[in-house]
C-alpha cells in the first residue's frame, strides 16, 4: 500500500496499490523460489527453511525496507524491480511524481 493514498485501515489485499509476486521481485532467485515453495519438489526440510530464510534476510527485507518510502518506491520503479507488477492509476500518479 502507498501510505500516502487511502487505504482504509484494514483494507484487503486486493485492494493493494502495487501487487507483485515474490519472483516477480526478484526474478534472479525465480527458480529457487519455486523450488522453495513447491512442497513436492523434494528437499530437505532443514534445507527449504534455510533457504527461505536466508532469501527472505537477505534480498526480501531490504527490499521491503526500501520501498517503505514513496522516494525508494520510485527509484524502484526506474530500476524495474515493478515490471511484472499490477500498479493502480492513483499509485502510478504517486510514483510519477505528479
């Protein structure tokens, strides 16, 4: 959500101004997600919890820290870290800058 648009207190999340999947974030560790992810794929149990760990650590957090800002969303923005993002028309104004 971009704080400065109204989102009600507790809005749902399909209610969220910029809705992106977590590869689509990240898409250097795409493949590793999914295999994260993927219950059937077979691995090791202290393994998948390592690796979601240290995915979530070290490339979501920062990420996440970052664009708690309307600046950092937009240099986001023009690193393309949103190109597979769904952004709403208000949260596209914000980003723009107009």
């Amino acid at each position: 959500f971009v704080r400065t648009l109204e989102a009600g207190r507790h809005p749902k999340p399909s209610e969220s101004h910029i809705q992106l999947r977590l590869e689509g974030l990240i898409p250097s560790a795409e493949d590793r997600i999914k295999e994260l992810l993927d219950f059937s794929f077979e691995m090791p149990e202290a393994e998948r919890i390592g690796g979601l760990c240290e995915l979530l650590e070290h490339q979501l957090l920062p990420l996440i820290q970052r664009g708690s800002s309307v600046t950092g969303l937009r240099s986001m923005l023009a690193e393309g870290y949103f190109k597979r993002a769904a952004i709403t028309g208000p949260a596209q104004q914000v980003l723009s800058g107009s």
